[in-house]
C-alpha cells in the first residue's frame, strides 16, 4: 500500500514561501514523476513527504493515515537521494543492510533479504566492496539495494540520474521502469529531465514555483497543456509560443505549435521564413527559421533529411488541428 | 648523464642535510650508549671525555635495566600517556559533537575553549598544582575545607545530627604525594590537550555529509545509531592524528612532572633521561635509545588499535 494525500500543504523558509497551500493526490502503485524549473519547489516537495523538512501548515496523509508529525523512519517510505548518501565506511553489504539492523532484525534474515536484494540489482560481486571503490552506476544501485530491501510502501527519488553519463542514464531508467512494473509499488520520482519524466511517468505533476500547474499522464500534458507554462516546459524542442494579429486570426490571446507538427515547403504555405541553423540528427532535422514576423525563431522538426541551406527562403504550413490555443490569462481554450 | 640522474643530483642536499640532522644525534646518543662516560669522576678522570677506549658494550643498558626507577618510569610514562589520550579523546569527541551544534554566543564559547592551549606548560602545572589542587590555599583545600563546614552544621541539627555525625570528615588530597603526583599531571595535561583535540575534531565534523545523516534517518538511524555508524568512523582518522600526535608530546613530558612532584614517585623516561644526565651521560644515552624504541611501539600498537576499532 501507498496511497499519499498532500491537503494544503505548504512550506515556507523563514519569511519566503516556497510552496503555496498545495493539494495532490498519489494513487497507490503510481509512478508520478515531479517536473519543473529549478529551484521550484521539487525536492523540497519531496523531502516533506519524507519527513525530513516539517510542515509549515496543511497534512500529509499515508494510507489515510495522518502522517504529518509521524517521524521519516517510521513513515514506511524509502528516499534515494542524488548524491546517493552511501556510508562510506560500510561495505556494500552493509549499506544495503543498515536499515533491516537499525530495525533489529535477525543477521540471518537480514543476509537472506541482502543478498536477494544484491542479486536483482547485480551487485553480488561488489558485497565486500567500499562504495569509494565503485562507479557511479554502481553506487547508484546500492542506493537503490538500501530502499528496496525495507520494502518501502513507497520510492522517493530526487533526481537519482543526473550524476550519471548519458548512457547509463538510458540503462538505470529502464532498470527503475522495470523494478517498478515488478513491485508495483507506489514511487515519485523528482527530475528536471523531459525524457525521463515522459518515459517512466504514470502520471507527471508539472510544477512552477511551487504551484501545480498541471497533473496529467504524459500523453495527456503533450496533447493537451493546460496553459502556456505546461505548452512551453513540456515536449522536446519547445512549443512554438507567440501571440500577436497571427494568434487572433484563431481567436486567441496566444497560439502554439509543436515542431513537429509544422509542415515545411520550399515553394508555398502559410508562413514565409529564412533558414538559420539546420541541425541534422539523421533520424530526424530541426531548423530554425528565422523572420517570419511571429516569433524570433521558429523550430520545426522534420522526419528524416532534408537539404536545405542557411539563408534559404522556406514556408511553414502548421497542422491546424494540432494548434493549442490560450486565452490572455494563458489558459487553454478548446 | 640521462633523465633522472640531474634531478637526483639537485635532491641530493636536502637530503643529506636530513639525513645529517637525524643521524648524527641519534648516531652520537648510540654511541654514548655503548661507552662510560660521566661528566665528573674523581676515581676514574679518564671517563669524563667520550672515547672509544672506554666502551662499555652493552653495560650501560644493563646499569638502566637494573635501576629501580627505570620499571617505574616505563610503567609511568605509560600509564600517563594513555590516560591523557584517553581522556582527551573522549573529552575531545563530546565537546566538538556539542559545539558543533549552532547556538547563540558560538563564537565566544569556541575561543574561550581553545584558550587552554595557548598556556605554557610550565605556566599551567604552576597554575594547577597551586591554585586548583594545593589540599589548603587551593581551590581543593577551600571547596573540601567548605563541604567540612557544611558538615559540621549539620551536625548540630537536632534530629539527623546524629546520622551526620556518623559521616567521617572529608580529607584534601595531596597531589604532590607519591602516589597522586602522576594523577595531578595527568589533569592538568588533559586540561590543556583537549582543546586541541576539540579543534580538530570540529573541523572534521563540519564536512560531514549531511544528506548521509538524513538517509540514516530515514533508515530509522537515531542519534545514538547516527554517532556510532557515521560520526564515529568519520572522525577515525583524526582521532588517529589527534593520538599520534599527542603520543609523541607526551612522551616527553617534562615541565609538569618537575613542577609537581621533583619526580618524587613519578618519573617517566625524559625525568630519568634527566636524572642519569646530572652525571652518567653514558646511562642517560642507553635510557635515551629505550625511549625512541618505546615511542615506536607506543605509535604503532595505537595507531592500530584506533584503526581497528574504529574504521572496522
Ligand atoms: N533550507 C532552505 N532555506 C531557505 N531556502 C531554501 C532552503 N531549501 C530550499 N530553499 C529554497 O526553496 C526553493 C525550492 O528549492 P528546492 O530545492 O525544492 O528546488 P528544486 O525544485 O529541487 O530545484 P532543483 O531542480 O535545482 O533541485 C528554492 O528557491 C530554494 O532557494
Ligand atoms: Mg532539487
């Protein structure tokens, strides 16, 4: 079970306050992942869940139960942090162990769950090992070992990824993803990387300065951005956002729409631009078109190649259905 | 000439000129270790300049062996040594982990808690053993001479006067004594070290990583577990320096042991080194080269013991 219920939480450092009241729900078994700018509140948000920064008003609720005043290590929640606060004079063996010992458990019991806990993570080989002397990937593991074997009633991430090179990253995100498709077991994920929040995300809550601007599942926050924030923060590259006589025409403060559901011509179409930098992945191409008299610069994303130049004269079409509209307060209109 | 051989060269100074600085003391006590050689004899004029006509082989180390102070300024020497560390350490760990807590007037309690150290020795055993211990004019002989008087009106109250009476009067300790000198020296020692062993225990304490004390937390780690598991091995490595160090003071220590007891009942190796230097210079030397290997062993039977216990 983790069913966690935040009823108007907030939190203020001395004068400033760095989450307003905040109400969210996380269902049992979820993996919601927490996204936004920095210094908007995520881990903030995340450690009060833990128990390790106090309220300043409102309730947390585990299970139904009010957990507001109940210490972290009685809470039933497991965190691994960024810096993955590993002992470092432990071995291996008995970082993954420390909890089960502080809760007095058996040393047979605690070896058995150990090494179970090695054995699907793939550190049986580094038991004996100080985390000094592991890679990051590793290390990151072990932090995950000391989680799983307290059979948590919940995962608490804080950015587990970001110390680790882009192809591990790719690795670890899929390993997470399956451990939890395994254990079914409720998790939040705090992160500022797009990719990861789309890919492992049941649900994404969307935040910006503390406030929830949206919470949704991937697909809906890409279709569907409740406001301008969401439209811009979500999709990789940006919305095209702008407002202005081209947005009215649509009957809308502000339009947007996405790279890749713009149409490119070098003959005819809506709008008319000059190439900048045409960036070619092979798969895929982004140009920036420059002097359309929308935006100062317009991103579109092509399937496949596409020859063009710098300077080059091109036209955009976008794809009408896809156009997400704003009203002035920067909220969507249908 | 190749690659290594001009650096070699440049080196080859400086470390002669150690190799000059450590040798040749240690090579001159060796070899007045092994010779007769007194610094007045009227028997035997021929033994008060160093030659090697007068060697002795090991009878020198044999004359210290069979001294009856040598025992007991071994055992000395001991026995103080671990007893500073010990306390020191000990003292040490629990007034850094306290300090190291943020609280109004930091600052000045910090300075005032270093400021022990900065009192000359000589200056700190006077200080003690006249001011604070002395069994009359100091700050012993009034706080026991005042509990005695408390006791004492007791005493005549009507109904528990008669329990009082059976307390017996207290006595003031003489620190100068035979027995007590080494304990004198050992507090005032201790009193003086700890701030040193504050200081560096702090600075330790202050990059501790914090996010390791949360996720202990989280693992349900109280304060006790967090002390023990991670503050503790944290700190391993200066308590090893804060002992080697302190080791290698007082060893030698001097200046108290003098200053309170003359070394009545409580030498330790540099009081006898002293003593055998009056005259017996050859005696002094042998005495000398037992204590250089006795500050080895000390050094490495401690460095592996705090090792042990607290790196596991
Ligand atoms: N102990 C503190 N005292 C005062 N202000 C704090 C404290 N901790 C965090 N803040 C402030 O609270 C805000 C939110 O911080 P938080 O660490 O939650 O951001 P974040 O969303 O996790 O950012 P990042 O993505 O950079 O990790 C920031 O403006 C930060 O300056
Ligand atoms: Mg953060």
């Amino acid at each position: 079970m983790g069913r966690i219920v935040l009823d108007k939480v907030t939190k203020s450092f001395g004068e400033t306050q760095v989450i307003p009241p905040l109400d969210l729900t996380i269902e049992n078994g979820e993996f919601t992942v927490f996204v936004g700018p920095s210094g908007c509140g995520k881990s903030t948000l995340l450690r009060m869940i833990a128990g390790l920064e106090d309220l300043t008003s409102g309730n947390i609720l585990i299970d139904g139960e009010d957990a507001t005043e109940v210490p972290p290590s009685k809470r039933g929640l497991a965190m691994v942090f960024q810096s993955y606060a590993l002992y470092p004079h432990m071995t291996v063996r008995k970082n993954i162990g420390f909890p089960l010992r502080m809760e007095k458990m058996s040393q047979a019991e605690i070896d058995e769950r150990v090494e179970a806990a090695a054995k699907s993570l793939n550190l049986v080989d580094y038991l004996d090992r100080k985390p000094g002397q592991l890679s990051g990937g590793q290390r990151q593991r072990v932090a995950i070992g000391r989680a799983i074997v307290r059979d948590p009633s919940a995962f608490l991430f804080d950015e587990p990824l970001s110390n680790l090179d882009a192809a591990l990253r790719v690795g670890m995100r899929l390993e997470i993803s399956e451990m939890h498709e395994r254990m079914q077991t409720t998790m939040i994920y705090v992160t500022h990387d797009q990719v990861e929040a789309m890919t492992m995300a049941d649900r994404i809550v969307v935040l910006q300065a503390g406030v929830i601007e949206q919470v949704g599942t991937p697909l809906e926050l890409y279709h569907k951005p409740q406001n301008v924030f969401v439209a811009g923060f979500i999709g990789s590259p940006k919305m095209n956002i702008f407002s202005g006589p081209e947005a009215e025409k649509h009957g809308a403060a502000t339009i947007g729409i996405r790279p890749e559901h713009t149409d490119v011509s070098m003959s005819e179409g809506t709008w008319k631009g000059t190439v900048g930098v045409a960036e070619h992945l092979g798969s895929d191409t982004f140009i920036h078109v420059h002097n359309t008299g929308l935006a100062d610069m317009i991103t579109v994303r092509i399937s496949g190649d596409i020859s063009v130049k710098h300077g080059d004269t091109i036209y955009l079409t976008p794809q009408a259905e896809q156009i997400h509209k704003f009203d002035a307060q920067g909220l969507r209109i249908e | 000439m190749s690659d290594r051989k001009l650096p070699r060269l440049l080196q080859t100074p400086a470390v002669l000129l150690l190799l000059v600085w450590m040798l040749i003391p240690l090579g001159i006590t060796l070899y007045f270790s092994f010779i007769r050689y007194v610094l007045n004899s009227l028997r035997h004029p021929e033994w008060t300049s160093p030659s090697l006509s007068n060697w002795r082989g090991f009878g020198n180390y044999q004359f210290v062996l069979n001294s009856k102070d040598f025992l007991l300024a071994i055992q000395n020497s001991l026995f103080i040594v671990c007893s500073i560390l010990f306390l020191t350490v000990i003292l040490g760990v629990l007034i850094a982990v306290l300090i190291n807590k943020s609280f109004p007037g930091q600052g000045i309690v910090r300075v005032l808690l270093i400021s022990p150290f900065f009192v000359m020795p000589a200056v700190n055993a006077v200080l003690w053993i006249n001011m604070i211990l002395d069994p009359v004019l100091g700050l012993q002989g009034i706080a026991v001479g005042g509990i005695n008087d408390i006791l004492d009106g007791m005493r005549t109250m009507p109904v528990l006067g008669g329990f009082f009476s059976l307390w017996p009067e207290f006595e003031p300790i003489s620190f100068r004594a035979t027995q007590t000198s080494a304990i004198a020296v050992i507090m005032m020692v201790t009193w003086q070290w700890t701030p040193f062993a504050v200081l560096i225990f702090m600075t330790s304490l202050q990059s501790e990583d914090q996010q390791q004390k949360e996720a202990a937390t989280l693992d349900g780690a109280g304060t006790w577990s967090q002390f023990r598991f991670l503050t503790l091995p944290h700190l391993g490595r200066p308590i090893a320096i804060v002992v080697m160090i302190q080791a290698i003071f007082h060893l030698s220590l001097y200046a108290e042991i003098e200053i309170v007891s003359r070394g009545n009942g409580n030498k330790n190796l540099p009081y006898l080194i002293g003593e055998f230097a009056n005259n017996n210079i050859g005696a002094a030397s042998a005495t000398g080269i037992f204590a250089v290997i006795l500050a080895n062993i000390v050094a490495i039977f401690l460095l592996r013991m705090v090792g042990k216990t607290l790196m596991e």
